[in-house]
C-alpha cells in the first residue's frame, strides 16, 4: 500500500463526524480539518476527536491551500453549490448524497471534473453496504446467471424533519435506490418513465407544489436489455424504514427481506419447488478494507445510540458502508484512478430522480437523460 497521504476537510458535523475517526485511522489519510457554522459545535468536535484545524466559514476552509480533499455532509440543497466551490478551489470532492439538486448543478460538477481533472465521488452508501457487496460478489462470479431484472426501494417516514424537508417530492432523492440498480452491472440510465400515486396533505404539497405520496419509475440501461423499477415515499405512507435491493437472474435472484433485520433471501433455480429459496445472512466485507478501519463495518463512530445521526439509526447503520466509502475515494485519489460512482456516473444516478419527477409531473411521459450523464 502507499503511504502517501491526503488532508482531508469534512464539512458538516452533523452526519460527517460518524466519518472523522475513520480518516483518522486510514493509513492514506490525514484528518487535517472541520467545518461547521455553529462555533459551539465545531469546537466540541474538535476538541473530542483532537483537530487542530477549525473553520466556521466554508469559504475561508476552501483558501487553505493545505487541504487536498472535501467530504461535504451539508444540507442536500448546498451540495450542489459546495461541490463546484471546492472544484473551482482546487478540491478533490467526496460528497454525500444527492449530488445535487439540479440538472445544471450536476452538468457544472461534471464539466469542471472534467477541465481540472480533479476528483468526484457521490458517497452513495447502498452501492457499499454489505448487502450490496454481497449481490454484487454473486454478480461478478457469475452466480447469478444473466440479469434479468432489478428492483429497490427507499421508504423513509420523514414527518416532522427540518428546513427542506417537508413536502419533498419522493424522486428528488432517489439515489438510494437508484444507485444500487445501476451500481450492480455498472449501467447507465439512458431513459425513465415515473408514476405519481396518492396524494400527501395540502400542508405539505404547498412546499415544492407536489401531491405525491409515492413515486414509481422505470429505467431503461443504455446499450442494454436491462430495465429496473424503482420507487419512494417520505410521506403519509405507513411503512418502516426500508433501503431494500433486488436482484433476478436466470441461475440465482436475492430479494431483500420484509422486516428490517431479518435474512436476505435467495433463490435458486431448478431446485425443487420447496427448497428455491433459501434465507441468507449477508456476509461482511470488511475484509477487502486496509486492517486499521476494518472494524467500523459493524459498529459507527458512537457506542451510545443518542449520540448516533439520525440517518445512521433508521438506516440500520448503512450496511457498514462508511469505511468503504472513505477507502474508495482515498484509493482512487491515491492510485489517480477513478471511484465509483465518479461525477458522471453521480450525475447519472442523481438526474434519474430529478427527471423522473418531470416525468411524473407529465403523467409518465418517458424522459432520456443528459448526455453529459452518459460515459459516451
């Protein structure tokens, strides 16, 4: 392994201090600096985890010509603008989910990637869990058979959450579900139809002039005779938390369980009826990780659940994906090579939501994606 080493900023303390001792302890890291608006805070932080270098203003972190890189775990609608900042600073950029919130936004992000070289990667957490990790060994050794056909969800009861979020429409933040179907073959999205279904109270449609309680799309790969459906809701839809994944191929198909917690559940062909399918403990990946954060795969940052971020909690701690996320992104920079998902494919992910909410606007007119979303 190299030992050179990246100075790392993260921006936003929020969910972004579940990743500081994860840079601490990876051997290609240097957790140089944090950034946070509330002094209070960022001192706090700073003081637990022993970091020298503290910035209220995003801004002045971004004149210090000492950072390498940026994690932004901001608000969704800074992402955009934060991300073509630090590019135009001479930033590396990690950033979590989504991209952006615009077409334009994710266009920018893509073009200035593209004239500095720098680095983009969107910290997609389901394209890292565990459980993905696992279809995706399946995938790759060819356990599967053929792909037939994809599948996932994103349910997340958001009532009574903060700023932006309420009356969001379901497909703005799609990507954890997007992403996976996509991330599996490493596909691209080249065109999507999306169904809105039901209606969500008046109080909430007035915020982004949306009725929709769930939104429903079809994507249709590029050069592919793949397409997979995927589908949302934030609110007035009774359900538990769910970020589920499924795969169906002609040898093996893995469906994610009902209830939280429970086995994945795979498929088998041309067994007899009865034993087709099989209840499957997703194993853990820690293994394909430098051995100093291995163990952030199965615990976060926090012992005590009232100090975990709240995405952390009802995400059932993202699959163990956190470690993966800084590893991809510290390797690619280390190795000059590219992560997944990189600024084309981010934008990609990103757009399908974006676009499929216009296209249920247009009662599930098929919309393509932007060219600058595709790879040629």
């Amino acid at each position: 392994m190299s030992n050179k080493k990246i100075n790392i900023a993260i921006v936003g303390l929020g969910f972004g201090a579940e990743f500081i001792p994860i840079y601490q302890q990876h051997p290609n890291a240097n957790m140089y600096a944090i950034c946070q608006r509330t002094e209070s805070t960022l001192h706090e932080i700073g003081e637990a985890f022993k970091i020298e270098k503290r910035y209220t203003s995003y801004d002045e972190l971004l004149q210090d010509p000492a950072v390498d890189a940026v994690h932004i775990n901001t608000p969704i609608p800074n992402h955009g603008e934060q991300s073509i900042k630090a590019l135009k600073a001479g930033k590396h950029v990690a950033c979590t989910v989504p991209m952006a919130t615009t077409v334009e936004e994710c266009e920018e992000i893509v073009r200035l990637t593209q004239s500095t070289g720098l680095t983009y990667m969107m910290m997609e957490t389901v394209v890292y869990a565990r459980e993905f990790l696992f279809m995706k060994e399946l995938y790759d050794t060819g356990a599967l058979g053929k792909v037939q056909f994809l599948k996932a969800s994103h349910q997340q009861d958001m009532d009574g959450w903060p700023n932006y979020w309420p009356g969001l429409p379901p497909m703005y933040y799609a990507t954890h579900c997007v992403g996976p179907v996509l991330g599996l073959t490493r596909g691209e999205a080249e065109y999507v139809s999306c169904f809105g279904s039901g209606t969500i109270s008046e109080d909430l449609q007035k915020h982004y002039n949306s009725p929709y309680a769930v939104e429903t799309t079809h994507i249709k790969f590029k050069d592919s005779d793949l397409s997979a459906q995927v589908y949302r809701s934030l609110f007035d839809v009774a359900r538990q938390y769910r970020e589920s994944f499924e795969v169906y191929g002609s040898k093996k198909s893995v469906e994610w369980p009902l209830i939280e917690g429970n086995p994945l559940v795979v498929h088998t062909a041309k067994k007899p009826e009865p034993e087709i399918p099989e209840e499957v403990e997703s194993p853990d990946y820690a293994r394909l990780l430098p051995e100093a954060i291995q163990h952030f795969t199965t615990r976060g940052v926090y012992d005590a659940d009232e100090h975990q971020h709240l995405s952390f909690t009802q995400g059932a701690g993202h699959g163990g994906s956190h470690p993966h996320l800084v590893h991809a992104f510290l390797d690619a920079l280390v190795h000059n090579t590219q992560p997944y998902p990189n600024a084309v494919q981010s934008a990609n992910i990103t757009c399908v939501g974006i676009i499929a909410h216009e296209s249920a606007k247009k009662g599930g007119e098929v919309m393509r994606l932007p060219g600058f979303t595709l790879s040629k």
